[in-house]
C-alpha cells in the first residue's frame, strides 16, 4: 500500500484535469458522432482508468476496482461522459479485449497444472454445482414475492426463470481473475486452484446456460416443447467451437513459430477474424479462444511466446474491458433492484463459501485452500455480462427483467470479488512470488529500460 | 463486428503482399514508402474491383483519424532538445526553410494552374496539398541507411531534414483544420494555435505524470501513449483542431521532458510503417471520383517534385559542403508518412470532390516519391559517394 499524500493528491489532480478537459470540450465543443465520442470515450476511460487504479491501490484496493469506478463514473450514468453510443460503439474494442483475455486464459492452461490439481478442481466444481445452482435456484423461488416480473409469472414459468438464474450465480470471471494476477503477480496453490477452477467453470458453464435457456424456454412458454435438436444444435456448436478452436491454435502456433513478428498486429487480425467466424457459424467465440491459448500452451512450443505476446497489452486489455464493465453498470437498475439484489449477492456468496470448503474437504487441500479458496470465486464479470446479455435477446417477456437484476448483481459481486482475491493473496503470501518475469495476462510485460534525464 | 471483419480480412491481405515483396520478411521493406499498399487499395476499391464499399470505408473513419494522431504522436516523440542543439543554426534553419519554400513554390504553381483554368482547386485546398507536399518521408532515407547501407554526410543532413520537415507540415495542419473546420470555437488563427499547444500540453502532464519515475513498465506505456492519442483526437475532433498537430504537440513536450522519452520512441517505433500502410491503403481505396482527380493527383506531384528540388536548392544555400549542393532536392522526393496521414485527415473534413483531390495528390506523391524520389535519392547518394561501391549493385 502507498502512504504518500502528495503522490495521492497529484494524482487526483490529475483526475480532476482530466474530468475538466473533457466536460470543458463537452460544452465549448461540438457534439460529436457516435463512432468519435468512442474514441473519446476510449482515451478517457484509458487514462482515467490508469489513474483511478493508481489511487485505489494507496487504499490497498486491487486496479481492477479503479477501473470499474472509472468507467461507472465517467459512463452513460453518472457523469455521462461517455454517452450510450459511444458505449455501444466500443464493442469492438470489448470484443478485441475478450478474446485476448480467453486466448491467455486458455495458455496458462497446462497440462501439469491440470494434472497436479485434478482432484481439487473436480471436487470444487462437482460441490458448486451441488450446492450453488440450486441454492440459488431456491432463493429465488423463495424471493419471488419480491420479485415483480417473477411473481405475475405462472410457478412453472418462475421456475424456468430460476434456473436460468441458477446458471448465471454459478458463472465465474476469468477476466477478474487475470486482471487481479497480473497487477500482484502471485503464485502458489491458491494461484494455480483458483485458475484452474474459475476456467474450468467457464467451460461447465458455458454448456448449462445453452440447456437452461432450453429448458426455461419450455417451461416460461407453453405451447413451447422440448426439442432434441437444441441438443443437437448445442453439441454442434460446442464441438465446432474446440475443432475451430484446435485448427486456430496450431496456426497460431505455427504463425509463432514460422513467422514469429508482427505479434500485436497478429492477434489483432486473430482475434477479429475468429470472433468474426464464430458469430457466423453460432460457435463460443470464449470457449474457440481458449481452447486456440490451451493448444498453444500444451501441443506446441510456442506458449510462452503467446503469453509474451499478449502481455504487452496486457494493461490496455483490463483498463478497456473493466472500464467498459463499469460503464455498463446500470445505476437507476441498481438503485431499484437493490434489496433483491442484495440478497441474492448475500446467498450466492454463502452458498460458494459452504461450497468451496465442502470441495476442499472433499479433496483434501491444503488448509490455505480450504480457508481462502472461496474468494477467488466471488468475482462476476464479462461472461456474466454477456449471459444476461443474451438472456434479453431471447426472452421478450421476461429478459429484459432478467437481465437488469442479472447485471445488479454482477455489479455488486464486480466490486466486492477483485478485493476479497486480492485480500487472499496477501493473506497466503502468494502476491508479488510469480518466478517468471514476463508471461501472460498475469503477469505485466517487463519494463524497458530507463531513461536519464 | 460486421464492417471490422472484411477490414481485417483485407489489412491481413495487404500485409501479405508486403511480405511477399520483401522477399521473405528478412529487410523489413516492401517498397521504400509502401505504396504497393495504396495500389492495393486501387486495386480493392471503387475505381478496381469494387470490392470495399463506401459505407466500410466510412465506418472505418474514427479508427483512421486515431491512427492519424498516433503518427503524430511519435513525431513528436522523436524530437528531442539535445539532438536539436547539436545540429547547429544554419541546419536548423535550413530544416524550417526547405519545406516552407517547397510549400511557397508548389502553392504558387498550382495557383497558375487554377487561374489557366487547367483545374478546379479551391483555395483552402491547394493550401492542404501544398503542405502535404512540402513533407519528405523519413522512409526514403531510413531505405538508403538499412538496403544501400550508405553513410555520409549528405545522408545525414538529407535525414535531418526529412525528420525535421515534418514539424512544418504539423504547424500547417494545425493552421488549416480549425480554418476548414465549418463549425467549432477555434476558428481564429491564433486561438486555434493557442487552443492546440493548451491542450498538447495538457495531455503531455496527465501523460508524464501516468508515466511516472520509475523504470517504464511497457504495458503502461502503451496504456498511457493510446489513452492520450484517443483523446488528443475526441477532444481536438470536438474543438474543431487538428488531432495530429494536437498529438504532436503532446508528444514533442514528452518527448522534450520526460525522462522516458527514448523508451517510449523505441517502444513505439515498430508500429509507424504499419500504421502508415493502413492509411495508405485505406487512402488508396477512399479514391472513387474517377480517373480526372489521378489527373490532377500526378500533375501535383510532377510539380511538387520541382518545387522540391527548387526547395532542397536554396535550403542547401545555407548549408556547408558536402551538403551544400545544387541537386540536393533530389534526396527530398519521398512522400507518404506523417504527409499522407495529414492528407487523409484533412480531406476527410472537405467537401467530397476537393478531398478527392486531396487524397489523390497525396497518392500520386507517395507513389512518384517511391518510383522517382528512390532511385533520385539513390542517386544523388552515388554521386556524393555516401553509398559504398560494392552496395551500388543493390537494385533500387
């Protein structure tokens, strides 16, 4: 933690300069169209964010919380800075951004790192799915009162709601997790546990949230029937995302081997590129990247140089994604939906902690992973997002409900998770013991050399 | 994701090309300013195959007027107060007065041209292209340095002049965008100047500050260096100023002041060509009025090379032997850069037909720059024996 208040207090200077640049362009300046305010908007956020991060940090908060208040404050919401547009138009970017994250996550992804831990991943996440899913399905049953759009719901409908809901508490954040390992460069077991399991969740996840929509859909709806070919359709898309995500790694890797410079400018085509074709066949762009980072890491040579690689935009990546998170944060939403909100946070979170040391025990970790291992887990994100995002797409009636207290609680959850990893990593003395000097989302990329003068 | 995804495809498409020309990526060249790019932007685009439509090219705008700032980031970046000194007065000076005389001599003999009635050139715009031609690319001389391997004197002064040109071209584009700006609270000359170099400097402190003391960790640089380009272009968009004179000024200040100036030229240096192919490229295919504005474009640049060799003529005036020479415009020839990244900014806020003409001059020099300037540079070089016997064989 920094102590000093000069340091604190020329940055947020700094802060204010920068807030009074922008708001003194916003009123003598033109208005601008959607596309330039993102590029605004993406200045701002960058630099704001680095800014906010730095100060956050003098209170012992992680960066990744900086960012978030960042992008909430100068977001549609608050100061509104950075208009709905241009939030819109920064999609790309947020694409860019996701899929670097997946690419990394899946690299970190080794094979001795799955294999040392196989047990405890298998225990922790076999006792989520125990405990957390319907847990959390039942809370929300027994909130339903509470609940407008539940309680006009039918009790089949409401349940069908429920479970989509239940997949949603059950997703972890990857993103967090990196962003959170990159700025304190950590290693040990709570390290390589919480990777292994915050990913592995992703995959589980990704696969129930497809069946529960299904099933919510039928249940929600009913002239609606269960149809084998979702199944089909689900199957197709999974198995299409890891054949594209295999073929897109070993060309990666051969890229890195053959070719080997031009890396930024690489995965930038890379990752527009496959994010472009897995929209148009319906395939998991999260899980055809991090599959591409696993075969990488673990079929070819060449996995250290793709961590490099993307290390160097490493805090580019977080700022941006994080930045962007906040900004979407819905405040009146929240302001409305608190107390459910509230609650289902509280649930969820109890519901993991029980959960984690159940599957520790389980697995007989070590008593480091059985006390902090739940505080990793805490942290929703950008799949979260991208869930509720999509639940308002596919349910008229009730989505857009949904969705709101989907992403009240990921805000909640957003805030509360960086800063309990964090506290974890101080607590078990990993922050700060990474043995490599480069590498990956988690760690940054090493320092150029230092100027005189 | 629809409109970014062919533009990927295509990006991907002309490196490829470029790679191939360079003979398997081991000189770092494709050609000496990359123009092959802007032949495959032709080639792609409304007057080849058509393949790149308007709305694309459109979509792609903001992302162009970034990468616009950025170039004049690192031109400012590249000055520092040192290097500057030790190049002594009369090649200072010399460095201000050659292009400002190329861009006297081309605008008064595109002025001539207009009043035969030979084109129609609004006033503002044979002001833009004017000072686009007056920039020289550092490309050409980086070429001789890395393919010819000349050393030398002449070399030198021509690379000093090339880098140092640049900052007249920034200066013209700060004057000019606010005077075109049809809107905006900058349209005063000096409240524009003023307006560019408060808010350069600005951004320059929240950048040092960012940066910080300590040894340069890269991931913030690029953080940081992004964060203010982005806004150099929201914020200069906004006040109707130009982005890359406001990136420029940022930049400079860094580069003036900071003690990580040189880390973050090296950290940044291997993104200009790409950056610069992307403009080129996207200029090439931005061409769509038809075969009158290429016309003009090379009638521009045949002049732009006279005025160049008038200019690089009384700027060596000033100049002591070896460099003072009569033919030493003809090492001045190259254009695309920082020059070509102007044009595209500039004619992106004129009417449609005048920016045409813009961008097609800026096309024309750049593709003249590469198969007259190199082989004009190469050259002179010979004759002022900068390039060993032995690389002279090297073909150009």
């Amino acid at each position: 933690m920094k102590s000093d208040t000069p340091g604190a207090l020329r940055q947020a200077a700094s802060l204010g300069l920068l807030l009074a640049l922008v708001l003194g362009g916003r009123h003598v300046g033109i208005a601008l169209p959607p596309a330039m305010g993102a590029v605004l908007g993406l200045g701002l956020m960058l630099v704001a964010g680095d800014l906010a991060a730095d100060l956050v940090e003098r209170v012992g908060l992680p960066h990744l919380t900086g960012y978030l208040l960042s992008g909430l404050v100068v977001g549609p919401h608050v100061l509104a800075l950075v208009d709905e547009p241009a939030v819109h138009a920064l999609a790309p970017v947020n694409t860019l951004a996701l899929a670097l994250i997946a690419l990394s996550a899946g690299a970190e992804l080794t094979w001795s790192l799955l294999s040392e831990g196989a047990r405890s991943l298998l225990c922790s996440v076999g006792a989520q799915l125990l405990l957390v899913l319907p847990g959390s399905i039942l809370a929300l049953l027994a909130m339903r009162p509470l609940v407008p759009f539940l309680a006009a719901l039918p009790l089949a409908g409401a349940v069908g709601v429920t479970l989509i809901w239940g997949v949603v508490a059950v997703s972890r954040s990857p993103s967090a997790t990196l962003g959170v390992l990159a700025q304190l460069k950590p290693d040990g077991p709570l390290t390589r546990y919480t990777l292994g399991v915050v990913i592995a969740f992703d995959l589980v996840v990704l696969f129930l949230f497809a069946i529960a929509k299904n099933v919510a859909a039928i249940l929600t709806d009913p002239g609606a029937s269960f149809s084998f070919a979702v199944l089909h359709d689900l199957g197709v898309g999974l198995l299409g995302s890891v054949a594209c995500g295999t073929t897109l790694g070993l060309l990666v890797a051969l890229y890195l081997r053959v070719v080997g410079r031009e890396l930024l400018l690489f995965l930038l085509i890379v990752s527009y590129g496959a994010t472009g074709l897995a929209d148009y066949f319906h395939f998991e762009s999260l899980l055809l990247f991090i599959v591409a980072g696993f075969v990488v890491a673990n079929i070819s040579r060449q996995g250290e140089r793709l961590l490099e690689a993307v290390a160097a935009g490493g805090r580019f990546i977080y700022v941006v994604f994080f930045a962007l998170a906040g900004a979407h944060l819905d405040l009146p939403v929240l302001a409305k939906l608190w107390p459910v909100a509230l609650g289902l946070v509280l649930v969820r979170a109890g519901l993991t902690v029980g959960s984690a040391k159940l599957g520790s025990r389980w697995a007989n970790d070590t008593p480091l992973i059985r006390k902090y291992g739940w505080m990793p887990l805490i942290s929703q994100a950008g799949v979260t997002i991208g869930m509720a995002v999509s639940i308002g797409q596919e349910f008229p009636s009730f989505g857009d409900a949904l969705a709101a207290m989907v992403i009240a609680v990921v805000g909640l959850n957003e805030a509360v998770g960086p800063v309990l990893f964090k506290w974890a990593l101080d607590k078990t003395g990993e922050t700060g013991k990474a043995a490599r000097t480069h590498g990956g989302l988690t760690a940054p990329a090493a320092p150029a050399p230092a100027q005189p003068g | 994701m629809t409109s970014v995804l062919p533009l990927v495809v295509l990006a991907a498409l002309a490196t490829l090309i470029t790679f191939m020309l360079e003979r398997g990526g081991r000189t770092g060249y494709g050609w000496v300013a990359g123009s092959e790019f802007v032949l495959v932007g032709i080639a792609i685009g409304p007057l080849g195959l058509d393949l790149l439509s308007s709305e694309l090219v459109t979509a792609v705008q903001p992302a162009v007027a970034l990468t616009v700032a950025w170039l004049g980031l690192r031109l400012g970046l590249r000055f520092r107060p040192t290097t500057l000194r030790a190049l002594g007065a009369r090649l200072r000076v010399a460095c201000v007065l050659e292009p400002v005389i190329t861009l006297l001599l081309l605008r008064g003999l595109l002025e001539v041209l207009v009043r035969k009635g030979a084109f129609e050139l609004s006033g503002p715009t044979a002001w833009v292209i004017a000072a686009v031609g007056s920039a020289t690319t550092k490309s050409a001389t980086q070429w001789a340095r890395d393919k010819l391997r000349a050393r030398g004197g002449v070399l030198d002064v021509l690379d000093t002049l090339s880098t140092l040109d640049d900052a007249v071209l920034v200066v013209a584009a700060g004057v000019l965008t606010p005077w075109l700006a049809p809107t905006g609270p900058a349209r005063h000359v000096a409240v524009a100047l003023g307006a560019t170099l408060g808010l350069g400097a600005a951004l320059a402190v929240l950048a040092a500050l960012l940066l910080g003391r300590g040894a340069l960790r890269t991931d913030i640089g690029w953080v940081v260096l992004l964060g203010v380009c982005a806004l150099c272009t929201g914020l200069a968009t906004q006040l109707g100023l130009s982005p890359v004179a406001c990136a420029g000024v940022a930049g400079g200040l860094v580069g003036m002041f900071s003690r990580h100036a040189d880390a973050l030229e090296q950290l940044t240096r291997t993104t200009e060509r790409p950056a610069v192919q992307v403009l080129l490229f996207l200029g090439g295919a931005a061409l769509h009025q038809g075969y009158v504005a290429l016309i003009l474009g090379v009638t521009v640049a045949v002049l732009r090379g006279l005025a160049k060799l008038g200019g690089g003529y009384l700027g060596s005036r000033l100049l002591h032997p070896p460099a003072r020479r009569a033919d030493l415009g003809a090492g001045l020839l190259g254009a695309g850069g920082v020059a070509f990244a102007v044009a595209t900014s500039i004619a992106a806020q004129l009417s449609t037909r005048q920016g045409e003409l813009v961008l097609a001059s800026a096309v024309a020099m750049t593709l003249l720059g590469d198969w007259v300037g190199a082989p004009a540079l190469r050259g002179l070089l010979v004759r002022a024996e900068n390039i060993p016997p032995l690389a002279r064989e090297v073909p150009s």
